[in-house]
C-alpha cells in the first residue's frame, strides 16, 4: 500500500511555512515563503497553493499520496466550515480558505488556530508523542494553549477550549487589563509581554536591578539577569511561573492531562522558569492530579504548528 | 429487535437504590433496599444482586434485555478494573466489585465514582439531554463534578477529571485548609459545609444577622434567611457563589462545554444562588466562553445516580 502524507500550512503574517510529514508525524520536507499580506487573501491563497504544489513536487511523494493539507491561522475561525472570521495579523475579515484551497488544489482542506495546531503537533511528532491526552500552553507574545483528548484536538462549543491565556488568575488587587476585556488574564503576567512590562514597572520605579541599564528590555533579558542572580528579576520570573502553574493546577482537575507542555519563545528559559512553575502546580492542585503528570519543553520549536496543522487531517 | 435496559445502582452508605433505564435513559422502575455496611462488602455484594434481580423479575422486562449494568460509588476506584481501592463511607477498601458482580449477575459490571456517575445521569436523562458536551457541579456535603465529552464520562489520567472542588479559587489571605490537604479549594467555601461554616464564623464574630437565633445553622438556614434580606446571609450566598462562578470561568476556557448543570442539596437554594454565579462566571471569562452557554439546575434530584449508573454501559 502506498504510504500516506500529510500537508501543513502554518500561515503567518510575514511568511508561509509549508511542510510534509509521514504518517508518524515526522516532518519529511519543508518550504518557506513569503505571505505577501499587503496583496489581500486571493493572492494569499494562491501563495499557498503554489507553495503547496512546489513542496509536494520536490519531494520524494506523489501528489497522489497526500491525504489531505491543514492550515494554522492566528485569529476567530469557524472551523467546522474553514473559515476565517477575523484575523487581525492578515487583516483579514470573512475568508473561505477551506472551501478556496478545496478549488484549487483537489484535496480535504482544514484549518484551525495557531495555538491548537502547535498543541497537535507537539502531540502528533514532538514531546508529546505516544500521549494521548495532554494540554500545551504556548508562551509568546500572548499565552496559547491547547487541549488534545483522545490524540485529537478538543474545540468545545465555542472553539474556545484550551484559551488558557485567558484565564483568571491574578488577585482583584494586583490585576491589569488584558487585550480580551477581562482583567487578571494569565497573559497579562506570563507572556513576554507580560514580562516585559514587568520589567519596564521595576525600572520605572527605580528599583535596584541589572535592567535599568537596558534601554529596550526583552523577555530573554529579564531571564538572564534572573541566571545571574538579579533579585528583581528573579521576582517577575517567579512570578510569572506562579500564575501559570497556578492555572495549571485548575487545568489539572479540569480534564487532568497526562502531560503539559510548555512551548513558545518564553519557554525556552529553562529550569528557571520550569522549576517555580512545577512547585506551584504541585503546592496547588490534589496529589493525585499532578502524580506522575510531567511538565516538559516543547521539542518541535517552529516546527510545531505546520507538523501540527499536518496533523489535522489525521484519522 | 428486542429493547435493551440498562440497570444502574446507587450505592449509599445507608441505602442501596437500584434503577431501571430504557435506551432514552427515562427511569422506569426503581427499587431500594438497606446497604447493611456493617455486614462488610460480600453481604452488600449480596444484596446488590438480589436488589438488580428483583428489580428486573417485577419489571415488564426480560433478564435476557440488560445490556449492562452500571454502579455509583463514592471513594477512589480503580475504574477499569472495577475495583474500589478506598471508599470511606462504606469502610471498604479493595474490593473487586466488577469481577464479584459480573460472577454474581452475569452482565457487564462498570463501576464509576457517584459525582460523575451524577454529571452522566443528568447528561444522558436529564438537564443536559441532548447536549454532548457538558459539565456538572454536585454542590452537596462536598463539591463534585463531572466532565462530559461527547456524552461519556471524561476520566483523564488518574480519574482527576471533573474534580471541581479541588480547584483552588481562595486567595491566600481568605483560604482555610481543605480535607484533600490542600488550601483555598472551592469546596472549603461553596459546599453545604463552607456555607454552615461561614454561617457560624458569622454568629461566633457577634454579626448582626438573624442566624445567631438558630442553634444548628443548615446551609438551608443562610439560604432562608438571605431570601428574607439578612445581610451577613446575603454576603455568605454571594461569597459561595462567586468561587462557583469563578471556577466555572476556569473550567470554560478549559473545556469550553456547551452547558454547566448544578445539583445536590445546595443548588436547590435557586435563582438566589444561580445568578451570582452567573454574573461571576460572565465578568471572569471571555464572552466566546459564555456566550450561548446556559447555567441550569439540574432536573432529576437524587435519581441523577441511578440514571447515571445505569448510563455507564451505553455503547
């Protein structure tokens, strides 16, 4: 029998990521390009299907052989019918990709947003491989996540299962307002944002810290200065862990996963993030919910959402 | 063809209800008999098969038409193995249930713990009919939960799944110790025994409220007299409320369900209790979280075991 391949299409604002991965989620073959967003969707959408045809013809695989193209978009898609409500990075406002791409490249097309689509991936071919029932967090600008139950990702009703960036978390008193309307989010003290703006108040203040001597502060500066023992920066990392093993432990009574994975720019600090974040975790939730549940790295990196959004046509 | 029944057993401390459900999950016939705890598990073994038995010979139903069998039981159950590792209020401690009664009845056995068996019940027979995805709070002595995806019980990893009265919603400063050895745990304050507890606090501090004329305070007795404008019971009912509604915002960007079902002793309070809890759960979740998700009581009262019990062998 000829061996299946699947195609993913991690869709960003400055360039369009396409990969192939066999059927063990091993990513086979990758083509990157341009998005060329100032053109508008219909030159976007034909970006992708050249892209596509390119990746497939240069590889070892007949365009018989793939079984169907996945899609990640950051932004408010109605997935069932592939399409794309709102997507503030591509400006885009009511686009039928899954139909469109159906046209013009003769396969099952599905899309789903960025966050879950890492989360597949990591599940499918990266840290969480062989687990079917794990939860991701991604940490970057803003704080993702992801719900895979039974290998597959879990939407709820509104497709908002898994938005644990938005839960909250911070006490009434101590809660800013995050970019959703609420105050308190996850996101608004554990993103590099979050960080950042940290980092910014303590500097403001005047507090006594390694970061008034930088001019633009960043994530990765408020974790080095923490490495080398920087007690202010120690505080906002430590306090960035808190909250997220704190919504950790909520998750872990909620649908209480096997394993949390933690990706995204943020995550790549290390045990000094992961460290603070476990002990929180365990200091909250019953033992039974954290017993023998790991929290590791995401592995795939960049890969993660175009072998994730490879992953969704997966039966 | 011949219709399949399914029988379901509640298995209480004091009582033993065993039920009878058609393929709509409409109970149809129940009967109830004493547990005998202290006889120890085969006697109780024995009078579950005698209670099933007889429950089928005086129903309209054949022996030959159940298609399983079904059993509610609080404690830490080895699910898959049918096995009860520790159930406190039956003073057992490993016993094969599902292999003793599967001898005894011939018939599938499957045991379930009683809050999920109760999230299943209203699932399948009652509030949430219809609805694939949903979650139940049992607001009772303690807090349960049950997580329903796509109809069937959610167990997660260690059967933490649905654990809802672990969540830890206190802040610090507020949160007393829970019986599961955590702090701050939903269940320390929106159970029937956080809102006795406030009550007394209330008395023993010298408020003013109409509480420190009743000697034995019930969670009834607050509910009474917030419905009658008492001040201090008034605080205690939307202080209870608030941790549900907050723990529900949680849960729905988690698990995103279609709908959160409430029951046990303490839902009965009504409207008084159910729209602070929604006014909570709308200004601590996104509006995609909220929007079209109903807050409902649920309908079947302490049937919602049996029914659910006798749910656990659906197909």
């Amino acid at each position: 029998m000829t061996q299946r391949i699947y195609v993913g299409v991690d869709l960003g604002g400055t360039s369009i990521k396409v990969g192939l991965c066999d059927e063990e989620g091993k990513l086979v073959q990758t083509f990157e390009g341009p998005t060329g967003t100032e053109h508008g969707p219909d030159y976007v959408l034909d970006r992708i299907e050249e892209y596509v045809r390119k990746l497939v013809s240069d590889s070892a695989y007949e365009w018989e052989q793939v079984a169907g193209i996945g899609a990640g978009i950051a932004g408010f898609l109605d997935i069932p019918n592939g399409f794309v409500e709102l997507s503030p990075n591509l400006g885009w406002r009511n686009v039928a990709v899954k139909k469109t791409l159906e046209e013009k490249l003769g396969k099952t097309v599905t899309i789903d947003n960025d966050a879950n689509v890492a989360a597949l991936g990591e599940a499918w071919g990266g840290a969480g491989r062989g687990i079917a029932n794990l939860v991701c967090y991604t940490l970057g600008t803003g704080v993702g996540g992801g719900i895979i139950i039974n290998g597959k990702i879990y939407q709820g009703y509104n497709g908002m299962a898994g938005e644990l960036g938005h839960m909250s978390v911070v006490p009434d008193v101590e809660a800013i307002a995050c970019n959703c309307g609420q105050t308190g989010c996850l996101e608004t003290v554990s993103s590099a944002t979050g960080i950042v703006r940290m980092g910014n108040d303590a500097k403001e203040r005047g507090d006594r810290t390694s970061l008034a001597l930088i001019d633009t502060i960043t994530a990765k500066d408020v974790f080095d200065a923490a490495k080398a023992g920087d007690e202010v920066s120690t505080r906002i990392v430590n306090r960035a862990a808190f909250y997220i093993g704190k919504s950790m432990a909520a998750v872990a009574i909620t649908v209480n996963p096997q394993r949390f994975i933690l990706g995204g720019g943020v995550s790549r600090a290390g045990e000094i993030l992961f460290n603070p974040i476990r002990e929180t975790f365990h200091k909250l939730a019953p033992e039974r919910a954290y017993s023998g549940v790991e929290v590791v790295p995401a592995t795939l990196g960049n890969d993660a959402g175009v072998v994730g959004a490879a992953g969704l046509n997966l039966r």
